[in-house]
C-alpha cells in the first residue's frame, strides 16, 4: 500500500404530512448519526447523507409534500455517464463520472466550481469532511482533494478498483477496495488498520461507521461489524444474498438487501437476524431509514416502505423498470431514481406520488440529494439535474 502526498446552529425541526399509522413511530425515531455536528446535518455530505447511511436529511423544510409538485429543472450538467451519487457542502456539489473526472459545481446555479481529472472511472461517490473531498477510483486510489479548490492534497493506492464509496467519521476515511477495508488518517492519508474479508469476499458495497463500529457487505458471503478503531472483527453474519446493497444503521439496527431479494435487519450490537422481508426481485438499492420506516428499491420495480421494527409492509409503489437507486428521504418526501428514466418524489407516509421527471436516460446507482431546497441526482445520459422550486 502507497500513500503520496502532494503538497447548524442548530437542528430545525422536520415538518411533513406524516399519516396518523406512523404517528406512534416518531417518539422513538432515528437520532442523528453520532459525530456529526447539526451544520453538517444540514448538508449531504456524502452517499446517503451520513456515515450511518440512513439517507435521510432531517433538516429539509422547502420541499415537502404540498410544494415538491411543482419542482422543475433549474440546470444541468453534461459529463459523462453517471453511476456516482451527489454530494452537497457549503454551496458545492459533487460528483464523479465514467469521463475521469470528479465535479465541483455551484450548488445553486450548476456553473463548474472546480473538475479534478482523474483519467479513470469514477463510480464512487465523494464524500466531503473538513474542507475536503474523499472520492474512489477505476485506477486504484483513494483521492483527498481540496474541497473548495481541487488542489489534490494526498492520494492512497490500495490493491484494486476503488468502486465503493469513502465514509468519513471522526477523523477517519474508511473506503473498501476488492478483498479489502481500508482506515486512513483523514487528514494525512497514513493507514491506520485493513481489515481483509474473512471469506476472501469482494466489498462492492461501502462502509457504513455507526457508534464505533464499521459495517460492511461482502459479496456473495457475510455483512461484518468492525471495531472502528482497530478493525478488529466483533460479529459477522453469514449469507449468500449480499450484493451491492450498503447498510444503514438506525436505532441500534442494521438494515442491508442481497441478491435473492431479501431485505434484512440485524441486531447491530451482536448480528443476531431481527427479520427479513422478500421482494420480487434483486436488491442493490441501500436501505433508507426515517421515522420507523426502511425505503428500499427492487429490481422488480418496485420501491418498498417496511416497518422498521417488524419488516412488514406499509406501501409498495411500482416503477416502470428495476430501482437500483437508493432512496432519499427529506420532510414527508421520499426520491428515487429508476431504471425507466424516471426520477420520482412519493409521499414517504402513503407512497402515493407526487411528482416524476423524465431523464434523458436510466437512473443507475446514482442516489439523490436533497439539501436547501435543491434535489440532485445523476443520470446515464451523463448530466447532473438540479431541480428547484419555480423562482
């Protein structure tokens, strides 16, 4: 392994529609993922919102269900194709692109900030911390970036394509590559621990840092939790359905989908198998979690709201292709890309919709990001959309 160095205030409470079956639910609601402060809360500064991946942005109040029905596109970005999910801190957006290169644009206004060329595919999605910006590549390294300039700061080369996305906590970048799980000094890039899968088990998935702990999916195998410190291995749960599916964690759960279909949900203290519920097809989609709710999407086309507690079903909504998108959920709102060209806005109470947009092409496993009003999200066609409330 190589490493080579180059050179608030406070939370505003959520409002939304929240029907009267989930009422009962927000009393013990998912707390904010431990470590971040309510400034970083208030952005989305990294896939899936937080390093517990719970895709939810619990400070959102301009879009809701009575507004997001009248959201149309305020700009676009033409890249290349796009599979890397956005991220949005201070005024930037990011995103990397199968065209080599790594995205800073003006989060308003779509207008380039800043691109780093990489030369590579960047499928990861970037993960921002401290005035920097963590992003994978097709070429083997991790890249630590200066967030507001480019200017590359350090890069680590690990053993093979880095296509999961970096997760930082608490001075820390965990990012897995091939058989490895990788803890880097966030600021100077020196490794702290690996951890190699015990099972000799690709990690297409990325890490998830919950309460001390790293959570991560091995493909075909096991999901394992890790002493966020020292990598030392606490449990590990075996299956042979994990796939690309990342885990959230939310009220002292682990939530992850796998191949055959399944959604699970473990105990994230011992591993122990709380419940599982079975779609109708693949899940890549990484589970969202928000007031006592799991959103997921299918390859069946199918986007799946489950009772967090008990796996049973609440709403299905029925796309027009297989979801590998995962979703975002902000204010009573859920989004989600699919494979039908559509991104979608679905009341997260009811499931029913509140609004679709057609792109130019499929939505991969590009994820959206909704921060100050502003949905984000990538598209195959190569373009990042801005959608905004009309001025």
């Amino acid at each position: 392994m190589k490493m080579t160095t180059t050179c608030c205030s406070g939370l505003l409470l959520m409002v939304g529609t929240i029907a009267s079956a989930q009422v009962g639910r927000l009393s013990s609601s998912n707390p904010p993922c431990g470590g971040l402060s309510a400034t970083a809360l208030a952005s989305w500064s990294q896939f899936h919102s937080d390093p517990c991946h719970t895709g939810y942005n619990r400070n959102e109040v301009i879009l809701g269900p009575s507004t997001v029905g009248r959201l149309v596109v305020d700009w676009e970005y033409q890249s290349g194709a796009i599979s890397s999910s956005p991220a949005v801190v201070n005024g930037l957006v990011y995103v990397g692109s199968y065209d080599g290169n790594l995205y800073a644009l003006n989060a308003a206004t779509g207008a380039l900030a800043w691109e780093y060329t990489i030369g590579r595919y960047v499928e990861s999605s970037p993960a921002v911390a401290n005035g920097v910006v963590y992003v994978g590549s097709d070429d083997r390294n991790l890249y630590a970036l200066d967030a507001s300039t480019g200017k590359l700061l350090w890069t680590y080369t690990t053993g093979a394509a880095v296509h999961s996305s970096p997760v930082v906590a608490n001075g820390v970048v965990y990012v897995a590559s091939n058989v490895e799980l990788h803890a880097l000094n966030a600021t100077t890039g020196v490794q702290l621990w690996m951890y190699v899968s015990r099972y000799n088990s690709q990690f297409y998935s990325s890490p998830t840092v919950a309460n001390g702990v790293v959570y991560i999916e091995g493909h075909w195998t096991d999901i394992s939790a890790l002493n966020a410190e020292t990598g030392a291995l606490i449990w590990s749960y075996y299956t042979n359905d994990p796939e690309q599916s990342s885990p959230a964690v939310a009220d002292g759960i682990v939530y992850f989908g796998g191949v055959g279909g399944s959604v699970n949900a473990l105990d994230a203290s011992t591993g122990a198998l709380l419940w599982q519920y079975t779609t109708g097809g693949r899940v890549d989609s990484s589970p969202a979690v928000a007031n006592g709710v799991v959103y997921v999407g299918s390859y069946d086309g199918n986007v799946y709201a489950l009772d967090a507690k008990a796996g049973a079903l609440l709403w299905k909504y029925a796309t027009g292709d297989r979801v590998a998108s995962s979703p975002a959920v902000a204010n009573g709102v859920l989004y989600v890309g699919s494979y039908d060209n559509n991104v979608y806005a679905l009341n997260s109470a009811t499931g029913a919709l509140l609004w679709k947009y057609a792109t130019g092409n499929f939505i991969d496993f590009s994820s959206p990001a909704v921060a100050n009003g502003i949905l984000y999200i990538g598209s195959y066609d190569g373009k990042l959309y801005g959608f905004h409330l009309p001025k």
